[in-house]
C-alpha cells in the first residue's frame, strides 16, 4: 500500500532479549494493512526470532558492529540503507550505543526518528561504557519521539529531555491469557521433568551479568541446605551459559538445577514453578517479573528494580548488597505449603501491561509521527 506507514527497528541482535521479544509480539498483532516492520541488526549470526520475521513479511539487514575505527564504513552503511528508505520511514532505535550515528543520518534523510530506551546502565567494560555514554548524550536531539519502558530508564537515557513534549512512558506489554496460571500445564511440565514432589524455584532471563545468574545459583545452594527436596529452573540462553552451568557443576548442584534452554512456551513453565527469582542488577523493567505475576508466582527481586514491576502483591524486594543466605532464609520463610496458587492475569491486564493496549499504544505513536 502508498500509504503504508514503514518502520524500521534497530537491535543487536533477534534473539529473545527483552526488547525483541516485545517488538515481535506487537509485530504479529499490529495491523500489517496499515504498518510494515523491518528489522536491522549487528550481527552475522542467526537470531532466534529471523525465521518468524521473514514469514510475516519482515526484512532484515546487516549492518556492520561498531568499533570506532570503522566509523566511516558504519555510517556509510547507514547512509546507504537510510537515504534510500520512502519518507514514510520511522527509525526505530532499541539499539541505542549507536544511537546518536543512525539516528542523526535518518534525520539528515529526513525521516522521523525514535529512540527507545530499555535499559538503567550500560554494559561492557569501563571504557566502552565511557564511549557508550559520550554517544548517548546527544540521542534526544536527532529524536522526533523518545520512549521508555520505566521512569527509571528514562532519566537514564534521556535525562531532563524526559520533561519534553515528545518523551512517552510505554508498558512492555504481554499476552496475559497465554500467562494465566493453568494447573493442568503444571501437572504436565512437572511430570515431565520429574520434579512432582519438589519446590521449584524458577528464573527466566538471558545469560548475562546483569541478570546475575551466577548468585542465583549461590542462593540455590543456601536453600538445598535446608530443604533437600528443591530444584531451580533456568530458562535462557546466552554467553554465560557455560560459566553458569560449570559453577554447578563445580558446586555438585547438578540434581538440583535444571537448564530449560531458550523456549517459545515460557508460561507453561511459569505454571510449573513455585517461587520467582529476580536478583537482576539492573533493568529497564524487567518483563519477566510482569509475566511471572501473571502466572501468581511470589517474587524475590532485587530492590535495585524499577518500582514499576510492583503491579501485585506478589513482589518481595530483597537488598541486592543482602548474602545469599539471607535471600535464601527470606524465601523458605515465606514459603507457605497451604498457600493456594491463583493466576493475576487480570490484575496484570488492569495495570495497562495487556499486549493488545500496548499494540494501540504504538499505532498512535507511528500514526502521529508519520502525519
């Protein structure tokens, strides 16, 4: 169609990271009549999400990594990519270490912008950190529409710019029917892994420091002191898989854990687990906790998370700096045996994280932005 609004979204990669898992659930319900999606990302490697793209439609590019010395060749790329997109094109940035580059070339191309931030900090050592946030500084300046999905990642990436007119606060949103709690799906996955009789304890995030896998694993091991019949589940995948899954085996924890993997059924799973644990060291939100919820789990977070995330009863922050022990004695003590699991998907659902709100949400913002 002529008038087809285009946008075009920058990622890392098409894995089952936060962001990309929100973007693919608003791509297969936005009207496709109406709006295209096209996805550039950097990186050879093959997402998890491409094939589903390409079979709705979607385009991917490949764009080289940015490492400085290949600044020319980078923005040549872009030059090349951007200045021959219809005028019709939004600039979706989630990517935003980089931001600053693409975002100034679509503007130059005369093409609206948008810069979403998902995150409170950066990752990578010291000095690409100092790099990363010299670039960011001037993100909101070739931005016709900035986004966050927290307050707290709005300050972060924006700073004061998030007093604008064009800073918007959007929810990550989920299906909350799929994250109902289903006894019958628990009864399966828990027979499935042999794991009936047991307290499961469940994480589900990708296999970077920030998600702090590794002292998930120290608090499981606290736990298996008192409570022998315990297991955790560990759904992801990522770099770190490996050092994780060596640490316990190291720690002679390999009856007690057990590596799910990366998985397009995450809430049959969130049906099987007793308990939810979250001691991320940073988040822009943390859509896990928000499906968690859904499903009627307790959740032991970190208390460095958005306030965001406290949508239910069902939230119990715990100091990050606290031992392992400590958050390990706080969730045996809470965990009641006569306490009667019941899905929060309608709560979720009234506190505006439904998919299908989130979805209308960004039609009115490419709408307004493509007039």
């Amino acid at each position: 169609m002529k008038n087809k609004i285009n946008v075009l979204h920058v990622f890392g990669s098409l894995n089952r990271g936060g962001a990309e898992t929100l973007i693919m659930d608003v791509y297969r319900r936005i009207n496709k009549n109406r709006f295209s999606f096209n996805f550039i990302k950097h990186t050879s490697a093959l997402g998890e999400y491409e094939k589903e793209i390409l079979e709705l439609g979607g385009k991917i590019i490949t764009v080289p990594r940015f490492r400085i010395i290949n600044y020319i060749s980078y923005t040549n790329k872009w030059k090349k990519i951007l200045y021959g997109c219809p005028l019709n094109t939004i600039v979706h940035g989630h990517m935003r270490s980089t931001a600053s580059i693409y975002l100034k070339i679509a503007k130059i191309a005369k093409l609206k912008t948008i810069a979403h931030s998902h995150s409170t900090s950066s990752r990578g050592n010291i000095i690409e950190k100092s790099i990363k946030n010299i670039m960011q500084k001037k993100i909101p300046n070739y931005s016709d529409m900035m986004i966050a999905c927290s307050d707290a990642s709005g300050w972060w990436l924006f700073g004061d710019s998030i007093k604008k007119e064009n800073y918007i606060k959007i929810h990550n949103g989920i299906d909350t029917r799929l994250f109902m709690f289903d006894y019958k799906k628990r009864e399966i996955i828990r027979s499935k892994l042999k794991i009936d009789n047991k307290l499961v304890i469940g994480h589900v995030g990708s296999f970077t420091p920030p998600k702090n896998q590794s002292f998930i694993i120290d608090i499981i091991n606290e736990i298996q002191k008192y409570k022998e019949d315990v297991v955790l589940l560990l759904i992801g995948d990522g770099y770190m898989f490996n050092r994780i899954q060596e640490k316990v085996y190291n720690l002679g924890l390999k009856d007690k854990v057990i590596f799910i993997g990366s998985v397009d059924n995450v809430y049959d799973y969130l049906s099987a687990m007793d308990i939810f644990v979250f001691p991320s060291i940073f988040e822009g939100l943390g859509i896990s906790l928000i499906e968690a919820q859904a499903s009627g789990l307790k959740c032991y977070i970190s208390n460095t998370l958005p306030h965001e995330v406290d949508i239910t009863d069902l939230i119990r922050r715990v100091d990050l700096r606290s031992s392992a022990e400590i958050w390990a004695v706080q969730i045996l003590r809470d965990n009641d045996i006569n306490y009667k699991r019941i899905s929060y998907a309608e709560e979720v659902k009234k506190q505006n994280y439904d998919i299908n709100a989130v979805v209308e949400h960004y039609e009115r913002v490419y709408d307004n932005l493509a007039k």
